[in-house]
C-alpha cells in the first residue's frame, strides 16, 4: 500500500516537472522562430514590432534563467537582445531617417523603456561577477534610447544649439 501512495504523491510533481520542461521547450522555440523572423524582415516598422514581441520573450527566458541561477544565460540572452535593438533602431533610420513621427520610433523607445527597467531589477540581483557585462548591455541601450529620444524630439527647449561657424575675413 505504501508505494501505492507513494506514486500517487509523486505523480502530480512528476507531471509538473514535465510540464515545465515542456514550457521552457515551447518558449525556446518561440524565441527561436521569431529570431529567424526578425532576421529576415525587411520593413524596418514590421521589424520594430518584431522587436517587441521578440523581446519580451527574450526577457521571459532570460527571467527563467536567473531564477535557475544560469547568468551565463541571462548575459548571453541580454547581449542579444541589445543587438537586435540596434538592428531594429538602425534600419529604422535607414528606411525613415527625417520622419521623428513614424510609430516604429515611438514603439522601440517605450519598448526600451520598460526592458531597461527590466534590466536593471535583473542586474540588482546578479552575483557580483556577472553585473559587469549586463552594465555594458545597458550603457549600449541608454544610448539607443537616448538616440531614439533625439530623433523623436530634434528641438529640445534648454538645449543650446551650437554657435553659427565664423566667417573667415581672408575668404573671398
């Protein structure tokens, strides 16, 4: 009777575990599809969207991945993302360089907003010798936003433009 019971307690464990394995599978592969649809988009607005939604579940992985304790993982996901970030960012200033009111800008940077909070809660609770490299990850995306955010507002009030050049009296 007693191994009886020992399974029935020990299946519905069992059945989760697998579950689990078959979620953090199932997400994989989603994150992997969407890479290879990422990487072949050529419209740089459909690429933006991408981005979110590649995005988000890049962050899903990697928030998996350091509840494991795997920061390798989390640094290798983090590092990837910020280039799929520039990626997105420079063919959207290929495609729309003058237009500060196309969406895919204003969608990259409030997309960039939240994932740099993402980042820092997730560097606020790495182990000493992997915050280096996340720190990296975020400085190269306070640049992208800070980027974004210029192009989005050219004309920043307090900001003083630079001097007009002198005229050299010796030209003619």
């Amino acid at each position: 009777m007693r191994p009886r019971l020992a399974l029935a307690r020990a299946s519905p464990i069992l059945l989760m575990i697998l579950g689990a394995a078959a979620l953090l599978r199932a997400t994989q592969e989603q994150v992997a599809q969407l890479q290879v649809r990422f990487d072949q988009e050529p419209s740089s607005g459909q690429k933006a969207k991408l981005l979110i939604k590649l995005g988000e579940a890049q962050f899903r992985d990697a928030r998996r991945a350091g509840q494991q304790g795997d920061f390798n993982a989390v640094g290798l996901m983090m590092e990837k993302y910020r280039d799929n970030v520039r990626e997105a960012f420079n063919s959207l200033k290929r495609e729309h360089p003058k237009d500060n009111d196309f969406g895919g800008y204003r969608s990259l940077e409030i997309h960039l907003r939240k994932s740099l909070h993402e980042l820092n809660e997730t560097i606020l609770v790495a182990p000493p010798e992997y915050v280096p490299p996340l720190q990296l990850v975020r400085k190269d995306l306070e640049e992208i936003q800070d980027q974004l955010l210029r192009q989005l507002f050219p004309k920043r009030p307090g900001e003083k433009s630079a001097p007009p050049p002198k005229k050299n009296p010796q030209a003619p």
